[in-house]
C-alpha cells in the first residue's frame, strides 16, 4: 500500500513572508517535512469558485533565500508610520476593514479576492488533485481569510484533513485580542473541528485547552469529536548556523536582558516596562532590550518605548531582527525575561535556554512545561516580584537554584516534522475505519 501524501497547508505565511509566532513554527514544517518525507510537501489555498475548491502545490523552501515566498498579500494590520501620515494610515486601515466586514455576509469580498488570486497564478503553481488518503495538514493561520475551504468535500473525495492547533487564546483570552478577530477565530475553530480527523496541539497544556473546550456544552456531545493529540515542537534557528552579519546596533545589546516577542496585551510588556522603571532606580545602567515587531492594541504602549528617556540607550527595540542576529542575542545577553500571560508554547524560551541563556519568566502551567526546572518563574501580575529578581541579580545576588542549561534537551525541528507526520497518518489510518461524517 502506498503511503499518503501529506499537504501542509502554508497560505498565510508564503503570501505574507512573515517568520514570527505561528509563521516560524510553519516555515519549519514546510522546510523539515520535505527533508525528512518525499510524500511531504507544501500547498497554499486558492480560494472557492461555485463548484470547486482550489488548492496548489507550490515548489518552496523557505530556507533557500531565492524562494521565499512573494510575501505580497494585503496585511490586515496597519504598520507603523510616524505623525499625520501614521494616523491617516491607520484610519485608511480601519476604513478598509469595515468595508470587508460588511462585504463579508455578501461574498462579495469573497468572490473579488478569489478572482483576484487566480490572476496571480504563475507556472509554479500546480493544481493539486487530491487522491484518496492524502492528508491536508493545517498548521497555519486560516481564520482570517474571506474564504474558507471546504474540509467536508475534501473528505467525501477520501482525503484526510489534520488540524494543528497552536492555541485558544481568542476563546480563552478575548481581551488580549480584537473583538473582531475573536468572533472570527471561534467562528473559523467551531466550523472548521467537525469536519477534520484529527487534531494535533503544540504543547500537552493546549491540548487540555482543547478537549476542555470541545466537552463545553453540547460540543461534547457530538458523535463527530475528533481525536485530539500533542507533538513534541522543533527548537532551533536554522539560519544562524549559516552565519551572516551582525548590525552594530545590535552588538550594542551585548550582556543585556532580552524579552522576545510580538507586542501586543497578552505579552506583558507594559509590567516588564513597570518592572525596569523600578530597577532603573537603583541599577541606571542596567539595559533592557525588547525585539518584537509592533502588534495590536498597543498605543499607548508604543508611545511609553518611543518617548522613553532611556530609548536607544538602556532601553533598546528591534522591530527587524534576521535569525543570526536573534541567536547572537541569545548568545550574548543576560537573560530571557518572558512575562506573558498567555501562551501555546513559548518558542523563545526554549530557544533562550537552548542556547544557553538563563530564563526568567511568569509562572504559567505552558512555562513550567517547556522550561521546567531550567527557569526562575515570577508573578506575572505583580511588576515588583520581576523586579525583585533584577535587582538581586544586578546586586550579584545568585540566581535562584535552576538546572544547568547546558544539560536542557530540545527536539530538533527533523525530529518534530518527522513525529508529526507519523501522527498524522496514523490518526488518518484509525479515521479511516469510521464512517464519513
């Protein structure tokens, strides 16, 4: 018997060339899964016509720098632009987002989109025609599309449809996203769960998430509850193994303490700001250096980093960092400070302690579980527990007992691609002998 092929689905990140979160954990996937499997291979959807859904194989690898993906799809995030002409693109933005939510009930923002992509089409595209057992794995970020593909018809043509779920977050935290984006997500997750085989989470602790949610209500009540597991994620950055250059801007950041992510409510930056204004006191010299990209609802923050009187000194911001610049931070600061309160995984944490770098983050169930013993945890609604920390530490007070991190295992990004895949065939194997739903 043959063995399924297996499609990973990579729309949003190929089209948009991003490479945080979600992005970073895709393009691993999608650059292992070919390595370690022929029958792996990547897929981007094309969007609905009234009798078919358009999917198509696509030849990349985002580690080769010549086929990074066009990374020119529409942002639905405004960037970052200063004075009248920053607010004006903000309000451009939002204008544009309520004309495509209107639309949206219509289809014809659907209709108009999908035409639009078809145009784009070039000869590398391939129409995937899908054979019975080939697996549709879905780690990437769909739920904000205009159109969703039908799962349901891909599985009465004898395909297999595998959901990779990263987390709940916009269920279980809606104040850290907008109202929108929630609806949108719970909308997306609850049509989207019936007509799959399975689901793989990235951590034990989402997949708790998961099944607590599915068991809610009359959701666990359903006859069609698919098997939901965990795989072991990936761990590295694959590009600083090539080398490359080093601004000097960020060679300033040497012996500095380092926060890691995208700012947005959920990442806590406003109690890490709180936590160092408090050690400035004391420590003046002491520096901090946030890399992340600006994400949403963070204005009033934002403002507080580019106004602040130690900008560019003790306080730094990289918005752009490759993945040799990253590993060289990682290499060369103090420590990770990640004081997030809400997680599905965590990468930079287990990058941090991969790489040597002692960690410091909230006490969370997800933190204890990739970093366990290897980190000093802190209250993540209290600024001054974190300060505390700092301050000890700048006092050459030890740190608190944590395990050598030069003893910390990570799975390797083949070892992960290759476990997933093997769970994706075999919960599409035990699939295989239920009836259709």
């Amino acid at each position: 018997m043959n063995t399924p092929r297996v499609w990973i689905d990579c729309t949003d990140t190929y089209r948009r060339g991003t490479r945080t979160g979600i992005q970073r954990v895709v393009r691993n996937l999608v650059s292992h899964g070919q390595e370690v499997d022929l029958g792996c291979r990547p897929a981007i959807f094309g969007g609905a016509t009234t009798r078919s859904q358009l999917w198509y194989a696509v030849d990349w690898d985002p580690r080769d720098q010549a086929r990074r993906g066009p990374g020119r799809e529409t942002r639905f995030a405004p960037q970052q632009a200063p004075g009248l002409g920053g607010r004006v693109k903000r309000l451009v933005f939002g204008i544009a987002r309520a004309i495509r939510t209107a639309l949206k009930p219509l289809r014809i923002g659907e209709w108009a989109i999908d035409w639009l992509r078809r145009r784009r089409l070039d000869s590398s595209y391939r129409r995937i025609a899908f054979q019975t057992d080939d697996i549709l794995l879905l780690p990437d970020a769909m739920w904000d599309y205009q159109t969703m593909p039908d799962y349901a018809a891909l599985r009465k043509q004898g395909g297999k449809v595998v959901l990779v779920i990263h987390d709940l977050i916009p269920i279980e935290f809606p104040r850290f996203v907008h109202p929108m984006s929630a609806r949108w997500f719970q909308r997306w997750l609850d049509e989207t769960v019936p007509h799959v085989d399975g689901i793989v989470a990235v951590s034990r602790t989402v997949r708790d998430t998961v099944r607590s949610y599915l068991d809610r209500g009359d959701r666990g009540k359903r006859r069609d509850t698919p098997r939901i597991e965990s795989f072991a994620m990936g761990v590295e950055l694959a590009e600083s193994r090539s080398g490359g250059d080093v601004r000097q801007a960020v060679r300033a950041a040497e012996g500095a303490y380092l926060t890691i992510s995208t700012l947005e409510p959920r990442k806590n930056h406003v109690l890490l700001l709180d936590a160092f204004e408090r050690v400035w006191q004391r420590f003046p010299e002491t520096r901090l250096c946030i890399v992340g990209q600006e994400g949403w609802l963070v204005d009033d923050l934002v403002a507080r980093i580019r106004t602040h009187p130690k900008l560019g000194r003790e306080l730094l911001w990289f918005e752009d960092l490759t993945d040799t610049e990253l590993a060289w931070l990682y290499r060369h600061g103090k420590a990770l400070v990640f004081p997030s309160l809400a997680e599905g995984y965590g990468l930079p944490i287990a990058e941090a302690l991969l790489n040597g770098l002692t960690v410091v983050a909230s006490d969370t169930p997800i933190h204890r579980e990739v970093a366990g013993e290897f980190a000093v945890y802190f209250d993540a609604v209290d600024s001054g527990s974190l300060a505390g920390l700092v301050e000890a530490w700048e006092a050459g007070a030890p740190v608190r007992h944590v395990s050598d991190t030069s003893t910390y295992r990570a799975t390797p990004w083949h070892d992960s691609a290759l476990g997933l895949l093997a769970q994706c065939r075999r919960i599409t194997a035990q699939s295989s002998a239920e009836p259709t739903r």
